[in-house]
C-alpha cells in the first residue's frame, strides 16, 4: 500500500479488520466506508492508540450502533508474547510471535530522561550485514503496519500498568530492531504518521528515528513523506570495507549515501544525521579509518557540523567470526574524530545479559533467503582473503 493510500485490511469478507492497521487518515477512509463521520475515527483512534482499548464495549462515547457495527466487522489485534525478559539496568525484551513460526523482538530502554523503545520492521533482514545476529538469520518477510505500531501499542499500555501511571512512557521511538525499515517502507510510513500523530502518540518528530543501513531512494521519499530523525549505518569509512560488512552498499556507494544525506538534511527536524559505527577489532577501528571517516565528513559537509558519529561497541557473536574492539582503540578513535571537531559519542551498552543489546536481536526467521549459508562462505572468502 502507498503511503497516502488506505483501505481495509481483511483480505476477505468475513475476516474481521484489524485497526492496528490504519494511520488516522486510514481509520477516517474506513469509518467512511461503514457510513460514518470522519471525528467517529479521530475518537476511535484515541481510545486504540492514547486509551489502549482492546474492546469497542470500552468505548463508551461511541454510539451503541457503531460499536455493535465495529464488533462485528473489526478488531483490534496486537502481538501474541512469546516470552519477556528484563535486565538488570531495567531493560526489557519483548520477543513476539508474528505467525508462521516467525517472531520479532522489541526492546525497551529506560532512561534518567527519556523511555525508549526499539521497533523492529521485519522478521529478519535481507541486507546482511555481518556483524549483526539479524544479519544472519536471513529473511521472512515485512511485517504489517499493524505489527509495527502493536509493539508500541503494547510496550506503552503495559509500562503504564506496570509503572502504575497513566502518564506517557516511551518518549523516543527507534525503529532499530529486526528488518531494515526503508525496504519496508509502505507499511513503515503509516507506523511512523501514527507515532507522532498528536491523537495517536503525539511523539514529536525529533524523538523518532529511522536507521538505515542506506536505502539511498527511500531515504529521499522518507524526507518528503515523513520527515523524522534519520541514523545511518555506516560502519566503515571507504567503499571497499563497506562493500564487506554491509552489503548494500555495492548497490548505494558512499558517494550516493553521502549526497542522500545532505539532501535529507533539508527535511530532517535536526540539524544533523546520526552515523552508527560499530567497533570491530582489527577491521574498522584503525587511526587510518579515523582520518578516512573525517575526510568522507569533511568532503561532504561544507565545513560545517552535519553529523554526529555514534560508536557502538559490538556485541559478539558466534557466527560473526569478528571480535568487539577494545577500549582503547574505541577511545583512541573517538578523541581522533573529535579532535577533528567531528560530535562523537560512544554508546553505552544496554541490555547486554538478555541479549538485547545493538546487533543482538534475533527473534526466530524463517529464512527463505539461505543467508546462513551465503555468509557463511563469504566468511570464509574474507578470512582468505585477510592472509
Ligand atoms: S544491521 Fe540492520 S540492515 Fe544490517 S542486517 Fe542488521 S537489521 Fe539488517
């Protein structure tokens, strides 16, 4: 479905419609199409989304006629839980089942200031990155807008229980769970218009951030269609080592990614783009990656301050065959970028003892993708090649 489009979600008659699906434009067409006004949506969708109403009986401003018509041709459907663990700083993970032995996990961070919550778009990923778990498992399909927006929907009604308020919880989305959010974008944008609608999570654009591994196309619709905060995975400083761990790029060089950058930054709601770095041993973590990363910012910049770099120390994994940097190197690296007057961070890790730190999510794909065996024989070609 194009962004802008909407219709029911059943694919037959007697399916009931779930409104998960719908962005508030969405919920308007289809209140329509049961012959009703236009504000009946608005209150519906504020009962789903700002109420987390799972029945239309609780939905007593409504009329009794809509409600008995909604009972019997829709439904509000979120996510079934496999399993929900917590950290010992307080993160939690939720692993959810989304059909056909497939499962994705949402992840909630909080902080002094802020509750996060990290989205995942698909169940795997295709892009293959490989220093990631999701990487890894290979790919099965888009999930839903419904799917989407359920981990939301659920994160944040359960949280206020469970905390005991009715005040707003997750205050940043990030959608850097499982999947690559632009090439699911139809189904990603609706989710998004959702989170920052003033009647849904009324989030505020900067508080919401797409991570891309560099669809440069969709990065350039995203800015059009619904700007919101933009990270970027770039995870090494020339084409050749990019090309390596993250494949994407043999289709969208840097060059490409650099100039999408600049033009997204008319639209962004910050000033700046978020580079995601992740520390690898050996690989990406030399002084010579520094200074190649300051030049590509510097080439592309026009000398003024256009991005913040974020180094991610990576989390480990068997498969991966590649080892987290250490913290010397991390720190040597970062003082090299922000000598260079370039905004660094290095990311804390969260999460780390129920695996629900950056790269670790993995909740069960059905690969119809083979990418284990794929990367599995690159592996191979990269330690050959490393001799
Ligand atoms: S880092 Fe992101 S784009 Fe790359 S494989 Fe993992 S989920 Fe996909």
């Amino acid at each position: 479905m194009a962004p802008g489009q909407h219709f029911p979600m059943s694919t037959t008659s007697t399916s009931p419609t779930n409104l998960l699906n719908f962005d508030l434009p969405g919920l308007v067409a289809y209140c329509q199409s049961l012959g009703e006004k236009p504000f009946r949506a608005t209150q519906l969708f504020r009962w789903i989304h700002q109420r987390g109403a799972t029945e239309f009986a609780q939905m007593t401003d409504l009329a009794k006629s809509l409600r008995e018509k909604l009972t019997t041709q829709a439904c509000i459907e979120g996510l079934k839980i496999l399993t929900q663990q917590e950290s010992r700083d307080g993160t939690i993970k939720w692993l959810f089942d989304v059909g056909d032995g497939n499962a994705v996990e949402a992840v909630f961070i909080p902080e002094d200031d802020r509750g996060t919550l990290c989205v995942s778009s698909q169940a795997g990923c295709a892009v293959g990155c490989r220093f990631c778990s999701t990487g890894h498992q290979g790919f099965s399909r888009n999930l839903t807008t419904g799917e989407i927006i359920a981990q939301l929907w659920f994160a944040e009604h359960f949280l206020r229980r469970h905390l005991g308020t009715s005040e707003r919880v997750i205050t940043n989305v990030v959608m850097m769970g499982m999947g690559e959010p632009l090439q699911n974008y139809a189904a990603l944008v609706p989710a998004l218009k959702t989170m920052l609608d003033d009647h849904g999570y009324g989030l505020s654009r900067r508080r919401v951030t797409v991570s891309t591994s560099g669809v440069v196309p969709m990065m350039e619709r995203l800015g059009q269609d619904c700007p919101v905060a933009l990270a970027v995975s770039l995870h090494a400083p020339n084409d050749a080592l990019r090309n390596d761990l993250v494949p994407l790029n043999k289709k969208y060089p840097l060059a490409e990614l650099m100039a999408a950058c600049q033009s997204y930054l008319a639209f962004a709601p910050r000033d700046f783009i978020t580079f995601e770095y992740c520390m690898l041993d050996g690989v990406n973590d030399q002084p010579e990656h520094a200074q190649q990363l300051i030049d590509l910012v510097r080439s592309h910049g026009q000398g003024k301050a256009w991005c913040k770099l974020n180094l991610i120390p990576f989390n480990p994994f068997a498969q991966s065959g590649l080892q987290r940097s250490g913290n010397a190197a991390v720190q040597r690296f970062a003082q090299l970028l922000v000598d260079a007057g370039i905004v660094t961070t290095v990311r804390k890790t969260r999460g780390d003892d129920i695996d629900a730190a950056c790269g670790q999510l993995a909740g069960d794909v059905k690969d119809r993708t083979r990418a284990a065996e794929r990367m599995a024989k690159q592996r191979t070609i990269s330690i050959y090649r490393a001799r």
